[in-house]
C-alpha cells in the first residue's frame, strides 16, 4: 500500500548517511499535505453518511466508514482524485451494509425480493420490501444515480445501465451464496473462483471508479471491464478468504476459498492455504500480464485495479482488519490519515 510505503521510507531517510536533509524535508511536507487533503475528503463523507442516516435505521450493520475510506486511499491515494476518493468510499459503506443483509439479516424470501429491486432498479419495487431494506435500497439507488449524472454532466456518457447491472449482479452472487450457507453446500474450487471474484465486490467498486477516474470513457472499453478486472478482484477473493474465521463457520459459510479446495481433494487446512497464497501469486502474474498488453484504459484506473489487489493484502494481512480492525491496523490508518510526520 503506497502510502504506507512512502511513510516508512520517510521515516527510515534520514538515517542513511548521504541523506538530504532538504529533500527529506520536502517529503514531510508533501505527505503531511496529502494527509489534509485525506481528512477533508473524510470531512464530506463523514457528513454524507450522517446525512444517509443507515448507522441509525440499520444497527444491524458494521459501521466502518474510515476503514472504508482507508479501502479508497488504498486504491486512489494521489491527492488530486478526491472525487474518485469520496465515490469509492460510499460504494465500500453501501458494499458493507449490503454484504451484512445478505449474510447476517436478511430472511431468504427478503433476500430474493432486494435482489429483485436492484435488478429492476425501479423505485416502485420499494413498496413490495421490509422497512430496513427500503431505506437501503433508496441509499443505494441514489448514490449511484448521483454518480452517473455527473459522468453524463462531464463527460456526455449515460452509464447509469453500467452500475445497475454491477450492482445486481453482486447482489445475485450474494444470494447465490446465501444459497450455498442455507444449503450446507461447498462447491468445487474452480467454480467458487469463478463466482468469487464477483462476490469479492471487487468489480462494483472498479466499475465506479473507472467511471470517477478516466479522463475519456469509451463504448469499447466498458465493453472489455472484466479483463483489467478479474485478476485483482480475484486476488481480493482468496485474500479475504484466507483469513476465515470461526464465526464464518458458526454462520454455516462453508463456501471459502480454502475449505472448497480441502473438500475436493482431501488436503489438510495448511495445504490448502498453500494452494490459495500460491493462486493469489499466480493471479498476480496474469494481472501484470493483462496490464501490460492494455490499450483501451487510461494509466489512472489500470494503476486502480492493481491497487485493489494490494489494499486487499494489507487489509487482510493479520486478519479482517474491516470486520474487525486490530491494534496494528489501526495504527496504519492512523499513520496515513490523521498522525502527520514531525518535522
């Protein structure tokens, strides 16, 4: 995660014996900089999420809004994409809130009717859900309308059509795997892939930014999203699922990564997660393959997608430092958003 990166080696500079004192300077000031830019994004959002109200209406739901805004530094962390900034954070907040309806709240007739609404993106379909998943729904569907007029007001490209069908289809993959939970059922590695990187909510969060970030939307290249997406929303996938916890298992989530792989071949849980760290490193490898071959997206959201790959691997590098953030992913968010660097 470069921000990260960049204050280690800050801090780490001054102790090389030919340092320069005024360079090392400089860098101070630049990150300290940024890190304003940083809480005044997080000043906006802060008042949206208020304003949305879904902390209060829904208390059922994890109320992570700076661990989602640290999601949005990982992937957009150069300060003049404040805008990018601010719209992945409320995809991250809505993703967050969604994936609790579908996993912890939500009954399986509930579950079908919200997926339902956001396929048909009709506010009409409103009426036919329960109290808490109205409010929801009409968050959602507000959000991303907001974010596809202003792509209409810049850049004359009507992309509402592009972030419904993202959303429905997470919402589908979400209830496939409610499906699964109710089951009991464990698929076989290959497929779970195949689905997971979906579920990972990975390509929702890189449709919206590749509508936030790029100077010039193309028909062709909205066509050709899931190439510069599958890998890094892969990566994302078996990252989160390598730190499965029991509560997943109290849940009845048998449907992981790792135990998909133990249950089709019969390997021990340390083999399994051998396998998975060795797909992550080989979805590296065709995500650096498929970036270097690209031609239809701009530098801005190729550098995105791979950055969703390596805020993944932070988050998820001691545990779920979403769901549950530790003492050591703390002190990384506060390192990149609120403590500056003493001069």
């Amino acid at each position: 995660m470069q921000r990260l990166e960049a204050r280690w080696n800050i801090e780490n500079y001054d102790k090389q014996s030919r340092a320069n004192k005024l360079l090392h300077k400089l860098a101070i000031l630049d990150f300290n900089m940024v890190q304003s830019v940083y809480q005044s994004d997080l000043q906006e959002l802060s008042r949206w999420w208020k304003r949305v109200g879904l902390a209060n209406k829904l208390s059922f739901a994890r109320d992570r809004l700076i661990e989602s805004f640290f999601w949005a530094v990982g992937m957009v962390f150069q300060p003049q994409f404040s805008k990018c900034r601010v719209g992945l954070t409320k995809v991250v907040k809505l993703i967050t809130v969604l994936d609790d309806i579908y996993d912890v709240y939500g009954s399986p007739e509930e579950l079908q009717q919200l997926t339902d609404a956001v396929e048909k993106w009709d506010v009409n379909a409103v009426d036919h859900l329960p109290d808490y998943m109205k409010i929801f729904f009409l968050a959602l569907y507000n959000t991303a309308n907001d974010l596809a007029y202003d792509t209409l007001k810049e850049q004359d490209q009507f992309v509402i059509s592009h972030l419904r069908k993202g959303w429905a289809d997470l919402c589908k993959a979400f209830l496939r795997e409610a499906e699964w939970r109710n089951k009991k059922h464990i698929p076989k590695f290959d497929e779970y892939i195949d689905h997971g990187w979906v579920s990972s909510s990975g390509a929702v969060l890189l449709t919206h930014a590749y509508f936030l970030i790029s100077q010039n939307i193309t028909d062709e290249a909205i066509k050709s999203l899931n190439h510069p997406m599958r890998f890094p929303c892969s990566i994302f996938r078996l990252a989160n699922d390598l730190t499965s916890s029991k509560d997943d298992a109290e849940r009845g989530e048998l449907a992981k990564a790792v135990s998909c792989y133990m249950h089709e071949t019969g390997v021990s849980d340390e083999v399994a997660r051998d396998y998975v760290r060795k797909a992550i490193d080989q979805n590296w490898k065709m995500m650096n393959k498929e970036n270097a071959h690209n031609s239809l997206f701009d530098n801005s959201f190729i550098e995105t997608a791979s950055n969703l790959a390596r805020i993944a691997l932070c988050q998820y590098q001691y545990g779920d430092a979403h769901t549950a953030p530790s003492d050591s992913s703390s002190n990384r968010i506060k390192s990149v958003i609120f403590e500056p660097i003493q001069l």
